[in-house]
C-alpha cells in the first residue's frame, strides 16, 4: 500500500523527519555519535551537525554528548529526546491511519510493477 | 503552527509530494509546461521529466500536452490528473488535522526565534 513520506515543520522553518529520527535511534542503539553515524553509513560530521541542529531547535536538547577522550566518549538521548522520537513516530502512524483510504485509492490507480 | 511536508510513495517507490503537486496547479493556471516552469523558476527539461514521470506512474496519464508548433503547443490534466491534485490536497489537510495536537505540542517545546 502507498505511504505517507513526513517531515515536521516548525514555524521557523527548522524541520525533522526520518532522516535525523533515524539518526536518533541509532544513538539510541549504539550509545554514540559516531557508531550512529557508522551504522547509517553516514559522516560523522554530518551526523553530529543534525544532532547540533535538533539541539538547537528546541528549549532542551535531545541528545547529551559526552566529548573528548581517546574512544570519542558517548552520547545518549535526553528524556526530551526519546519523547521527540516517540511522538515523530506516532504522528506518522496517525497521519497514516488517517490517509488510509486515499493511499489505498491512489495506489488502486498505479500502474503495475512490470 | 508546525505543520507537516509530505510525500506520497507508491509501492514500487515512486513518490510525489508538493514539488510536483505545484507543477499541476501551474500547468492547470498557465495551459503550458514551459509557462508553468518559468511561473516556478523551474527549467523547462526538470518540469518535462517530473510530468514524464507522473504519466508513467498511473495508469492513465496525468497531464496531456500538445507538443510542437513554435508556440511550443499547450498542455492541461487530464480528469485524473485533477483528481490526483485534489486528493494529494485532500491528503495533506486530512493528515495535517489528524496530527494537530502533537504538533501543538511539538511546536510549544520549540526555541523561540530570536
């Protein structure tokens, strides 16, 4: 069935969707920044200026690094964090569920895979 | 108020979301292709390959143009190509409004703008 692909807009234009929630969970998983990035097959620059930009983006950041030392030191989510994650999930399922039928009459119109 | 940006993916990954979705209204308000990509700032090969692509996704075509003559010939939807445009609208309200309250709060736990 066809799917729903969202971000979330903020009023000031900041906007995340799978991309950084991904990222999020994969700190969730693997307990740093750069293994994160490591498993998304991703810069760690890159994946450390997504998490600057979330952080950034709201009153509380969303994930807590620990910097420096030899092995790169951890970096974990803030119960703010894990929230965000949490309610960016239930917004898809919801925008989902919501849109079911029109997805479902829109794909009835696709044209088969040949 | 957040609001979401979102994409509709067909099974067989074929996706279209508000950049294509604008190139319909346009074509519909211009009666051209190139008119429509100039409205959008657009080159006329990128709008040309996003209605190719639409018209291959479907079963029926959504834009129907008239190639040719030095005028460049016209262009308009289909009925099903005005469908498609007001559903993926359809869709976007209906999901906006089923998520309004999570957005709400998303959007309460924003930074301010400075």
């Amino acid at each position: 069935m066809a799917h729903l692909w969202l971000r979330v807009v903020l009023d000031d234009g900041d906007y995340f969707g799978p991309g950084k929630i991904e990222l999020l969970e994969a700190i969730e998983e693997h307990g740093s920044i750069s293994a994160a990035a490591r498993s998304m097959g991703m810069a760690y620059r890159h994946a450390w200026e997504l998490v600057d930009a979330m952080n950034q983006a709201f009153r509380e950041p969303v994930v807590a690094a620990e910097s420096g030392g030899s092995a790169g030191g951890g970096a974990s989510l803030t119960p703010w964090g894990a929230s965000l994650l949490q309610r960016f999930r239930a917004i898809e399922e919801r925008a989902q569920r919501a849109t079911h039928r029109e997805l479902e009459a829109l794909q009835s119109k696709a044209r088969p895979q040949s």
